[in-house]
C-alpha cells in the first residue's frame, strides 16, 4: 500500500556530529541462536543466470556506490514510493552475493531515494494486472515472489553488516529488504506497516517468522490490523533498533564508511563497533510521545489477540468495547473491531494461523513456505480484487470480498487449509545458501522488551528503580531504554511480599 503523509521539520543535527571518534568495542555481542548451514552460496554464474535482465527491466530504478569500505543500495523510484520490483530484485541481489565474497565491502547500507519513502512495498497492482492476463501472468507473479524470498531469505543470512535507513514509508516487501537486518533505523519520517490483509493478502517477506516471535501478542495485532506505526512509535515497538533524525543519516553514512575493522575481529566486535558509532548520531527520543503499544492498549492487546480463533478474537474486542468495561481501551477496541470488519475474512483467518505455525519455523522454512501461500493467493479471488478495489481503480472503492464478511464464515469451517498445504506442480523454492536459525542471531541492538525485563527479573534482585537502571548502564545509556522498562514493569511486574523488589506477574 502506499501512503502519502507531510513531513513537519526540525532541527538538523549539527555538523560536528561527522567528525566525532569511534571507540571500538571488543566486547562480543552474545549470539541469541546458532546459524546453521556450511553449504556454499550460488555461484557467480548460477546468480548471473538467475538474476539476468529482462525487457522492460528500468536500468536506474536501484542506484550503487562505493565510498571506502562501505556499500549502497538506493532505492530509486521516488514517484512510485519506491516500491519494489523485479527489476530492482535482479538488480540487488547479485550485487549483495558480489559483495559478501569481497574483502573490502565491511558494511552495507540501504536506503530509498527521496524524502517521502525507504520502500512502500512490492508493486502489487503489477502483480494483479499480470494475474488478469490468466496462468502464464500469474506464474509471472508467483516467479516474482520466488525471487524476492530469495533476496529476503539472502539479507537475513548474511554475514556482512547490514544497515537499513527506514526514512519514510516502509511497508510490505520494504520490510522484507530491512527487518531481518542486525540495524535498522527509524527515524521522525518512519511510517510503518503490514497492509496485506487490506488488499486480500497476507503479511509475507518473513512475516512469518519477524511477527510471531515479538513480544505477546503484538505481532498477531500488526498482521490482523494493519496497524500503521510512525516516527519513534517504530523504535518502541522493536521495528526498528534505533531513532535517529533523518538529517543525521547522511552524515552517520560517511562516518560508517570511515570504520576499518582488523581482519580478526569477530561478526559480533564488528556489528558492536558499528552500533556504538550509530549511538553517536542519537539526539533523543520525543519527549511529548508516550509508547503506542504500551499500557492498557498493550494489555487488551495480548488479552485480545491471544486467541486461536478469529471470532474469538472477535468476541475479546467486543468485551472490551462494551461501555464501562474495565479495560478503560473502549475506543480502541471499537477502532480495532472497525478496521477488522474491512479486511479480507479469508486473508484474517490465513494470517491469525500463520502467526501460529510460524512462532516453531526457521528462516529458511519460513520462505519457502510463504512462497507456497503467495502462489495460492495470486490464484484466489481476493488477492485480485483487493488491489484492484483499492489500487487501481480510480476513485477506490470497497472491496468484494469472498467471503464477503466474517459472519458468512460457517463456524468451523476451515478455509485455510489449502493455503499451507504445498503445491505439487510448484517446487519447493531453492534458496542461495542453507543458512537458517530458529531466532534472530543478533537481537541486542534494540530497545528491551518483556523477554528481556523478564530474564533479569528471575536472575537476580533489583528494585524498580535499580533495575531501570541496570538497563540503561548495561544498554549504555541508549535513548528510549528508561521509558521502554518502565512501561514493560508497568504492565507485568509488581513488588514481592515483604520486600522492595520486583517480581513478574503470574500469567
């Protein structure tokens, strides 16, 4: 989807910043799982063939360049938000593969051209058009998908330092080109979400594995809902791993070029080195800002959104919509049961058992069967209309859903089945590499979350206060931390009998 939004200034970062030292660190960053897979990646050759250009492929829609030890990647289709294609994805991924074999390519950056979007998304209405045209268009579509898993499934894996800028828009197949990155920066112009369900899709790119795996029932929110994130709301979420303001990046881009880390250093003292040279472009998170998905909203959240049925869920939201009721997130819920009546039935009940089986996947599992459920979707009714209601046809209309409504679902009827089962006539996608791991392996950059507030709380005893503070020295003072624990301690924590310490609730 791609959504337009005016930008209110601020003050630019002063020109100093650039000039400042890096400190190296040589504390290694702890691995949180082990990546597996020693198979080596596609040849030369083999990528040369595979990503080859095809007629009509634009020959500028991505931009390279090199400055010292760092690499670009430029999105460059500003008039279209940036939204990703197959020219651009047989573009980027051969250019990665180079890149990960070279010596002197230490650190990547990605980030989209103009000030309006870092990527919208792919471009779907191509997708639909191509569908109309019958089974050779849609195989088109499906070999598309097929190659931006590949590309997404090559950045989750990839053993150079990969650093995203996602100034402006980023949605959809953006996330894909960002969320499975070790740094991702948000920024005051950061707009964020996971649309598919509006345009009878479901939420892929390794959506699969990136939702489920946030904390409660978050993940499961933002693929049902929709739900749109903006600014510092991305960093507070965990989206992103860091908040910087946007006319800080060009010069945080010259300083990463500038790092030359010693042939021994380990993946963990490289990305360490970069993330404290990132921190030092930080100036502060918005103090008039409180935590979106925090609070009483967070609670109704993993209240809601904890159920294994969509009518469950549905009947949850009602409870908490009802006038007087204890939750005090009447409104929301009332939002929330709105936006969920005008997506696609099939896509919500498609979606809630993908956030399911998708918390046991690995990465590597995780796209090829995304790649299986995307080929059924270009197939279905829903996909086709979705895009054509809300991208195509001009003025938009609602969309004609099939079903059309929630209610017209029989209760126990399974209409997701066909979508997680593999297709006989469609090989299972083929990767680059084997690489895979069951969690992120570098998840420390971020902002803490209920995992991590709950680790410290069962290993040792902290008060409120010292264990705020146990978070900001060992985080090293890293913006938004302080506010970050103290609404996880506000939501799950409370003080043992008998003493000043915290303790985590009983679910």
């Amino acid at each position: 989807m791609l959504f337009s939004k005016s930008i209110a200034s601020r003050a630019g970062l002063a020109s100093a910043v650039a000039s400042r030292s890096c400190r190296p660190s040589f504390a290694a960053m702890p691995l949180r799982a082990k990546v597996l897979g020693q198979q080596a990646p596609i040849s030369t050759q083999a990528a040369a063939e595979l990503f080859k250009p095809v007629e009509g492929d634009e020959p500028e829609d991505v931009l390279f360049n090199s400055l010292y030890n760092l690499r670009s990647i430029e999105l460059n289709r500003p008039a279209k938000y940036n939204a990703l294609n197959g020219s651009m994805i047989r573009k980027i991924a051969p250019r990665l593969l180079e890149w990960e074999r070279s010596d002197i390519a230490n650190v990547i950056v990605i980030k989209g051209s103009g000030e309006k979007a870092f990527c919208a998304g792919g471009d779907v209405a191509a997708l639909a058009k191509q569908n109309a045209e019958g089974p050779e268009g849609i195989k088109k579509s499906v070999d598309y998908f097929g190659l931006e898993y590949k590309l997404n499934h090559l950045i989750s894996t990839y053993t150079r330092p990969y650093v995203a800028f996602l100034d402006g828009v980023t949605m959809g197949g953006g996330v894909g080109l960002s969320i499975h990155a070790p740094f991702r920066i948000a920024t005051e112009r950061t707009h964020f979400a996971m649309p598919e369900t509006k345009i009878g899709f479901f939420p892929d790119v390794g959506a699969s594995f990136f939702l489920p795996r946030m904390p409660g029932q978050v993940g499961t929110y933002l693929g049902l809902t929709s739900a749109q994130l903006k600014g510092v709301q991305v960093y507070y979420a965990g989206i992103a791993t860091h908040y910087l303001h946007s006319s800080s990046l060009p010069a945080l881009e010259s300083r990463l070029a500038e790092l030359t880390p010693a042939d021994y250093w380990t993946m963990e003292q490289r990305l360490s080195v970069i993330n404290d040279t990132i921190e030092e472009f930080s100036t502060g998170v918005p103090y008039d800002e409180n935590i979106q998905i925090g609070g009483r909203v967070r609670l109704a959240i993993d209240r809601c959104f904890k159920h294994d049925k969509i009518d469950e869920i549905i009947a949850a939201l009602k409870e908490e919509a009802a006038e007087g009721a204890k939750g005090g997130v009447s409104g929301w819920a009332r939002n929330t049961l709105e936006e969920l009546t005008q997506r696609s039935p099939t896509s919500l009940h498609v979606t809630l058992r993908q956030m399911r089986l998708g918390k046991t996947w690995g990465i590597a599992h995780t796209f090829k069967r995304e790649h299986q459920m995307a080929a059924k979707f270009m197939k279905s009714h829903d996909f086709n209309e979705g895009v054509t209601a809300l991208l195509l046809d001009k003025p938009p209309r609602p969309a004609k859903w099939k079903p059309a409504s929630l209610d017209e679902i029989p209760p126990g009827a399974n209409i997701t089945e066909d979508y997680f089962r593999n297709d006989p006539e469609l090989p299972v996608l083929e990767l680059l590499n084997d690489r895979s791991y069951t969690q992120y392996p570098h998840n420390k950059f971020g902002l803490p979350n209920d995992y991590d507030v709950k680790d410290a709380i069962e290993k040792g005893n902290f008060t409120r206060e010292k264990l705020v503070d146990h978070f900001v020295e060992t985080r090293r003072g890293k913006q938004g931390v302080r506010q970050a624990v103290s609404d996880v301690l506000d939501r799950m924590a409370v003080r043992s009998k008998g003493t000043d310490n915290v303790q985590w609730k009983k679910e």
